[in-house]
C-alpha cells in the first residue's frame, strides 16, 4: 500500500514537470522584421522662428512747436490726409509779433546809428590821411563805428531770431501723409522747453508698413536680410500677411524674465517690410511673426530619418547579402534578401525633410527604416485551434 502511494507521488511530479515544459516551449517567441519603404519626391522644406513685434508706419514723423504758447487753431484731425508745407496749425501770434516789432524798432535804430558812424568814420579818415585831424579824433570816429556796427549786427541777429519764432507759430506739414495722432486742443497751451511738445504725429505712406519684432538671443543668427516672413494679427486671426527682413539692428534690448526679475531675456529688433493695400495693417497692432530662416519650394527630398537607416544585426540575418559603398551619405533599397546602397549628394534639412540634390531621381523608392516584431507562438497557436463550444466567444459573435 505504502509502495503505491510513493509510485503515485512520483507519477504526479512527472506529470507537472511536463506540463511546465510544455507550457515553457509554448510560449517561445516568433521574430518577424519587416521594412518601411518611401519614395522620393518633391516637398516643401522650411525651418522658421517665432518671435512677436508691433505695427509701425514706415515713415512716422513728429509735428511740434519751438515756441511756447497758446494753439489758436486746429486745421487737421485724426486720420486727416495733409500735403506737405500744409497749414495744420497756427500758435497765438500777438506776444511774437510785439517782439518782432521791438526788434524791428531796435534794428532800425541801430541801422541809423550805424550809417551816420559810418559817413563820419569815412570823413575822418580822408582828413587823417591829409594831416588835417589829430589822432585822437580820428581814433574816436573810429571807435565810434565800430561801436554801432557790433550794435547793428546784434540787431540784425534779434530781428531774425524774432522773424523765425514768428514764423515757428504757423505749424506746417513737412510731408505727404495721414495724421495718426493729435495730441493738443485749441486754446490749450504748450511750453516749448528741453523738450519740443508734439503736436501732431504723422505717418507717410499706410500702404507701406513695417513690423518691427523682438527676436530672441537664440534664433538671431539665424535670420537673414531677405528672408521671407509669415505674421498674423489679433485683428484679422483668420488672414495671413506675408513680409520680407530688411533690417537687423545691432541695438539689443534686455527684458526681465517672468519667473525672476534676476534673470533676464536678450533681444534684438527685427524690421520686416509689409505690403498694406487694404490698409488692414493698423499701426501699433501686435503681431506674431514666422521668420522662415529655411524657405524652399518643391524639392526633391526624403525623409531624415532614411538616411540614418544602415542595414545591420538584428535586422538582416546571416543569408543576407548587403551591397555597401563607402559614401558620406546613402539611401538602401531591398530586393528579396539584397540591400544596395545609392550614393547621394544632399542640400538643406529641417531635421525632418532633406533636400537630395544627385544620386536618385523623384519616385525612387528607399528604406526608412526597419521593425522588428516580437509575437508569441502561443498566441499564433490560439488562433489557429478551434474554440470550445462551452467558451464564450469575442464581443460581438452570436452561438449559432
């Protein structure tokens, strides 16, 4: 009896250890390689940065006063369309004329002065070079008009001055253009001390605009003069405006980041020239601008990824035959179990498309790359066997 029960034990030992075996050889896995191909074709390739800047006219000038005083009269409003030497304003003339009229009184004066020390000057240097004065009063005479000349001269200076504060009164236009800004009322009045007051704010052409961006430390050496230039306004979100770089300035400006105001953030001013024909561009409105620092229009190119692709363990097996070329830079292709590699010559990348300039032509198709898939053998077996009747089938099947 005892004998028996030890043959049983042993019986069920064997019996789990072939179970464990089979379940182990069951679930030995099953490699498959597969390769991705793509051809050749033309694409667009661009690389491009962000930056944001503001709306401005490209000629933008201040109108203000040199003398201080009242604004009399206002001949211009916003939006208002001047020529230039156009009367847009006029200051209170009534203290600059009396001083005008003062220097004129003082020029005159001095003038008559001057004439007479003249005339007498003139006779008295005949008589001193005939012997018929003394020194003395030929040195007075002499004195004399070269007195009232320097009083003459600072005269004239006075008048001038007097004429051209006066004629500082009548503001003129000094260009072709459209008033963007008034910044005065009539009657009020302005001091014309270190700084001149602006009056009004003109800009020159609104069908020629220009976006100046603040482009970060970063990005700048990579834009170019010419380059071709995308933006957008809040505005109008759903068009878009097309630019061209004609200006970096060497100028940079540092702003305070916002998460330390010990950190801060370099940036340097970008002009890009803007067609304005509809006179949709407005100055002043913030823009958020696409510098295209890599711009080419159908090309032929692949993917990046292609060129990195290299035929080796574990994706090729020992029957296979790889045709390789010592070349800075190939595409392969595969034929039943035969790699080949073409030399190419290649131009500009994005990181994502590459430019091939020689070496394939467009619908060439190529490797970008290879899988490797794992699948187990117990999962191949399953479904492969039948179903148990008594098992519940897979969403969606109905038992007949």
């Amino acid at each position: 009896m005892k004998k028996k029960k030890t043959i049983l034990i042993v019986l069920t030992i064997l019996a789990v250890v072939v179970v464990a075996l089979v379940f182990l050889v069951g679930r030995k896995d099953k490699t498959q390689i597969s390769f991705v191909t793509v051809k050749v074709n033309k694409e667009d390739i661009s690389n491009s940065v962000t930056a944001t800047g503001t709306i401005e006219p490209v000629t933008e000038v201040e109108v203000g006063t040199q003398v201080s005083g009242i604004v009399d009269k206002l001949y211009a409003d916003y939006n208002s369309v001047v020529t230039k030497g156009q009367l847009i304003a006029e200051m209170d003339k009534i203290t600059l004329q009396s001083e005008m009229a003062s220097a004129q009184a003082s020029y005159d004066g001095n003038k008559a002065e001057y004439d007479y020390q003249l005339r007498n000057y003139e006779r008295s240097k005949t008589l001193h070079d005939k012997k018929l004065i003394s020194e003395t009063d030929y040195e007075l005479a002499l004195y004399n008009y070269e007195k009232s000349k320097s009083l003459f001269d600072s005269s004239k200076a006075a008048l001038a001055k007097a004429q051209r504060n006066l004629s500082y009164a009548t503001i003129t236009s000094p260009i072709d253009g459209v008033v963007i800004n008034r910044a005065v009322e009539e009657g009020q009045t302005v001091a014309a001390g270190f700084e001149t007051p602006t009056l009004f704010t003109i800009a020159a052409d609104l069908t020629q605009m220009q976006v100046v961006a603040d482009v970060d430390e970063a990005d700048i050496g990579e834009v170019k003069e010419g380059q071709r230039v995308a933006f957008t306004v809040d505005a109008y979100p759903n068009d878009t405006f097309d630019g061209q770089v004609t200006q970096i300035r060497l100028g940079s400006a540092s702003n305070s980041s916002s998460g330390s105001s010990s950190e801060s953030v370099v940036t340097y001013e970008v002009v890009i020239s803007a067609q304005n024909p509809d006179l949709k561009l407005k100055p002043r409105l913030t823009a958020n601008v696409t510098i295209f620092t890599l711009d080419k229009k159908d090309v032929l190119s692949v993917p990046t990824k292609a060129l990195r692709f290299n035929p080796e363990i574990p994706l090729i097996s020992e029957e296979d035959i790889v045709n390789d070329i010592n070349a800075e830079h190939k595409l392969w292709t595969k034929d039943n179990n035969v790699f080949t590699a073409h030399p190419v010559k290649i131009g500009i990348s994005n990181g994502i498309q590459t430019e091939i300039i020689d070496g394939v032509s467009e619908g060439f198709p190529v490797i970008l790359e290879g899988n490797i898939v794992t699948t187990s053998a117990q999962e191949i077996k399953g479904q492969g066997s039948e179903q148990s009747p008594f098992m519940p089938g897979p969403p969606g099947s109905k038992k007949k």
